[in-house]
C-alpha cells in the first residue's frame, strides 16, 4: 500500500508496550486495541447480516422444515360473523344516487409490477370472501416506477411476484367480483388536480415516487368512484358496507391512516384534501402525502382543536360529515404489538379487541418479515385466505409466505 509522503507509520516495541508512530506521535497500546474493536465488531455484524440474508433467499421447505410441528388449527377472530347492522342498506344499493358505486374496495399496485405476492394477493381474497356483494377492483400501474432493482433489494418472505395469483383471484368461485385493471397511474394523475405534481416531474424524481403515487392515486380513486380503500396488508374478518364516509386514527400520533378509508365520491373533504397535499408537498418525505398531512388538513376542515383525535361523527365544512373510527375497529392489534403477528404464542395480546374489528392490518408483512406457519399471521391467512395459503404451498413460492 503506498501512503502519502506527509504520513509516515512505523512499527516500535517499547518495553513490551506495542506503539505506533503518527506524524512523530506516538499512539498508545489501548487505542489500538479500540480501534480493532470497532472494526470486528462491524465486519461480525456485516457477516451476520449476510448469514440471515443467504438463510432468507433460501426457498421454504414446506414439507418437511416444520415436520415436527404439526400446524395448528385456522384462528377465526372472537365476535359475530357481522359488526353491520342487520337492517342496514348500503349506500347505492337500489342502483341510483350519488352512492350508486360507493360498494367498490378498491387496491393499488403502484410499482408497474402485473403479479402480485403472497400477501398481497390474501388482502384481496380476504376482501372478497367477506365482502361478496362489493366490487373488488385492483389496480395495477401499466407504467414501471421506483428505483432500479426495487423488488430484487426486498427480494423477502412474502414478496416473490407470481401471476398465478392474479388467475387464481379471478378464478375462484369466492372471487367472481374481483377485477384487475390496468391504467396508466402516470396519465390519471396528469388528468386531475395532480397535475402540477406530474408536470413539474416530482413525482417521478423523487426517491419516494412508489409510496408518493400511491398515497396520490387512491385518494383520486375515492373522488372519483367513492368506495372503500385498501392497502394490501390488511385482512379483512367482516362485511364492511355499514362503514361510510371515514377513516382511523392511532391514538398516540395526530394523523389519519390512509391505508384505510371509505368515501363517498365527489365528498368535498377530498378535493380540500389534494389541494391542501399540493400546498405542502415536498418529494423528499416518504409521507408527504401520508397520515401526517392527512390529519393536518382534516383538522382544518373538521375544525379541530384538540391535538389527539377521538372517534365519532364530525360536523365540517361544506355541510359534510365525516367519521373517525375507532383505532380498534382497524388496528385491534398496535403498532407496537407487531411482534405478535410473528410468533408463535402472543401472550399479553388482548383477543377480544378482534371483537370489534372489521379487519387487522399486519405491520410489516408487506416489507417480507419472516412468518412462522404456526404465526398468528399464518394461522389468520389460513382462515380468511386459504385459496392463497394453499396455493403458495402446492406452487412452492420461492421464500414463501
């Protein structure tokens, strides 16, 4: 190795002491030694990460890595088959109205990938399973966006593409009201009060495009056709055609949720919603158009003080309504739970909470975490989406689940 002519190392033992000599200082014994500490320390931690790397691309065994332990039986979430009343007639049911098409769930693929994963493709099952009487329509972008490589580096359980899943979906008996449709993400936005954004080539340029073009889309979804919608990583338990007009909040944090949400369309909260998400844009926050924002502007239109939301009817501007509901009807489990969708037991997790949802979402799933077969998020699937379950199985899906 050549070294620079002002920087000259020479090796010295002095009484047993091993020093160095830097530009004529000597560097005491312990420093060394610390800083040969740092660097083992970081080339184990790189080794370590690669190790749970190779382990991870490593395709799942399904017959024979958990032989030893039997697969426990489906769990079904405690409570009725239904939280809607009885009596209640969805919005637009008789065909006519405003709300003639408010019973579509709607779903995003935003990358430009057609096939769908594993998990993403239960969210929908579980949707259409519960909601058979909806309109279930996933959207896929004809237009590849995110940076080069983006499924390869998340290349984890859970999110190898397989278009045997999007035939599956459209095959089965429980998923005759499912429909894949592809548009041009790109060109709808360019065709409404987006478009600024897509002009001034944010959008694209940003390192955040996947997340900020989805956040973007479903929002002008809703305006649009009204509806319901939802992120893939939720599982839906119960019919969802009593909800109207609403969203959820987490109690800790003063933001909306948006990866759940049900609107009427043309709802004037929604076109105060893009534009105030015009005003306050900005490409290098993943969540520019997320919950942060999302709550800010629902404070301004609801007229809301206080720095924490509670659940309830809202009266807001333009002689409108709107709903936040209850954290337990979406998120019975936390945030800081998550763990428990992981593992095989969830002590301390409280059940009856399920009680009261309509679906869960699942922190993480969608960024590959490793599931257990006998997870509770495993156990969920196999219940409110076994057509998925079983066919990640029989296909044997590289990582699978």
């Amino acid at each position: 190795m050549k070294l620079s002519k002002s920087v000259t190392i020479s090796c010295h033992r002095i009484q047993q002491h091993l020093t160095f000599t830097y530009r004529n200082r000597y560097v005491p014994r312990w420093r060394i030694q610390l800083a040969l500490g740092i660097c083992l320390g970081f080339l184990l931690a790189v080794l370590r990460g690669m190790e749970s790397l190779l382990e991870d691309s490593m395709s799942v065994d399904w017959s024979v890595q958990f032989a030893n332990e039997p697969l426990s039986r489906p769990f079904k979430v405690p409570g009725p088959e239904s939280l809607c009343p009885s009596a209640f007639r969805p919005a637009g049911s008789d065909g006519a109205g405003a709300g003639a098409d408010t019973q579509r769930i709607n779903f995003i693929e935003s990358t430009g990938r057609e096939c769908l994963t594993p998990r993403q493709a239960c969210g929908v099952e579980s949707a259409a399973r519960a909601n058979p009487g909806m309109h279930v329509k996933v959207y896929l972008n004809t237009h590849r966006i995110g940076p080069p490589g983006w499924d390869d580096l998340l290349r984890r359980p859970g999110r190898v593409r397989s278009c045997a899943f999007n035939d599956m979906l459209l095959a089965q008996d429980f998923s005759s009201n499912v429909q894949m449709v592809r548009q041009n993400f790109t060109q709808m936005l360019a065709d409404s009060l987006f478009r600024p954004l897509v002009a001034s080539g944010n959008f694209h340029s940003s390192h955040w495009s996947v997340v900020q073009i989805s956040d973007a889309i479903r929002l002008l979804l809703l305006q649009q056709h009204g509806g319901y919608y939802l992120d893939f990583d939720n599982i839906v338990f119960r019919p969802l055609h009593c909800l109207r007009n609403g969203f959820s909040y987490l109690e800790e944090h003063p933001n909306i949720e948006n990866g759940i949400m049900v609107m009427d369309a043309n709802h004037p909260f929604l076109s105060f919603l893009i534009r105030y998400l015009m005003q306050t844009y900005d490409p290098n926050k993943r969540v520019s158009l997320g919950p942060p924002a999302f709550g800010k502007a629902f404070k301004l239109f609801c007229h809301v003080n206080d720095p924490l939301f509670k659940s309830g009817l809202h009266r807001c501007l333009d002689n409108s309504n709107l709903t936040l509901f209850h954290p337990d009807s979406f998120f019975p489990v936390r945030h800081y739970e998550l763990g428990h969708f992981y593992s095989t037991t969830w002590p301390g997790l409280d059940l009856q909470k399920m009680e009261r949802a309509y679906l869960t979402h699942v922190y993480l799933s969608s960024w590959g975490r490793k599931v257990h077969p006998n997870s509770l998020y495993s156990r969920l699937a196999r219940h409110y989406c076994p057509s998925v379950w079983q066919l990640t199985k029989e296909t044997n899906i590289p990582l699978g689940f």
